[in-house]
C-alpha cells in the first residue's frame, strides 16, 4: 500500500507524541480480538485476572515467549499511546489494525511508567510489565515497513512507541472515555 506514512513523516509527529499527558489519561478505543485476524471495536469490556479481556483470544492464542506455549500473563493486554497510533494509521477507522485492546492517550515511556507501574481505568487496575512489545510482520503489513522502523530500535523502545504490555492486577468493567490514572 503506498499510502503509509514515510519515516519522515512520522517523525515530524514526535513533539505530538511527547506531549501525551503522563498521569491521566482517556481510553480512546477498546478492540477485542475473538479470533486470529479479526478485531471487534467495544464500547466497554471485562477485565478479568484469569482470561485478559473477556471474549479476547489472549489466552487461546498463548505465546511463544513461554516454555509451554501458554499465554503469557505479562502480555494480558497490550496498550498503544493514541497519537502515535493515529500517526500511523493515519485515520481512526484503522486504529483497530494494530490489535491493541487499549488505546489512551498516555506517555508510555518506561521514564513515566516502568515496568511496575500500575494504571486505574475504569474500576480495573493494570499493571505494566518488563515484556517488551514489538512490531511484527503483521503490523508491517498494516502500516508499511516506515512504521515498523519508527517503532523498533532503542530510543522507539524506551518510549514504547509501538506500545506496552500489561496484566491485570484488579478485574474490573472500563469503557470508552474513561479516565486511565497512573497509580505508582
């Protein structure tokens, strides 16, 4: 697809970026992935400890990050800051794509949230883990290889431009337009 932004472009959104507030926050969208490839864009959801995102295929899909193949519980859920997915994306009608189940306009940078830090939305409370979350072919393929350079490499890491992963610390119901409050 030729109409994924350049690295240029992307870059010049960094200011943008930066300025993503650091304590509270909105969750902008919440996509659901039922199967393998495909997205369900929700209006509120279940958080559980046990199962990730009720409905979400999390725990179906396990991981190759852990011996046995079974999902990995520092990967329950995974957030991408919302300027930085619109940035590549280039319209809200393809956020979904990244298969992120939160995006909120947070910086997640491991200086504002290391791994540890915990997250209020709704009445559910995540916390950020040391798992790094990185761009696959699949988000290549989606947003061209620009937006796999952007968000891969030391500094794109440090800031978590392609996002973070977390678990789930209390259960709980959000929605969109909650308030995400960085708790520690």
């Amino acid at each position: 697809m030729s109409n994924h932004p350049t690295l240029e472009e992307l870059q010049t959104a960094i200011p943008d970026i930066s300025a993503s507030p650091s304590d509270h926050a909105t969750v902008d969208m919440i996509t659901r992935r039922p199967e393998t490839g495909e997205r369900e864009i929700l209006e509120t959801c279940e958080l559980d400890e046990t199962h990730g995102l009720v409905g979400d295929n999390w725990q179906q899909r396990g991981s190759s990050a852990t011996p046995d193949g079974s999902a990995n519980p520092d990967a329950q859920i995974t957030i991408i800051n919302t300027r930085i997915i619109d940035a590549i994306a280039g319209s809200k009608s393809r956020w979904h794509l990244a298969g992120d189940q939160l995006v909120i306009d947070i910086n997640l940078s491991h200086d504002n949230l290391p791994p540890g830090a915990r997250l209020s939305i709704g009445t559910a409370i995540i916390e950020l883990t040391a798992e790094p979350h990185t761009g696959c072919a699949k988000f290549m393929s989606r947003f061209g290889k620009d937006a796999l350079r952007f968000v891969s490499g030391p500094q794109a890491m440090q800031q978590r431009r392609r996002g973070a992963n977390a678990k789930i610390i209390k259960p709980g119901t959000i929605q969109i337009g909650d308030k995400a409050t960085k708790l520690t």
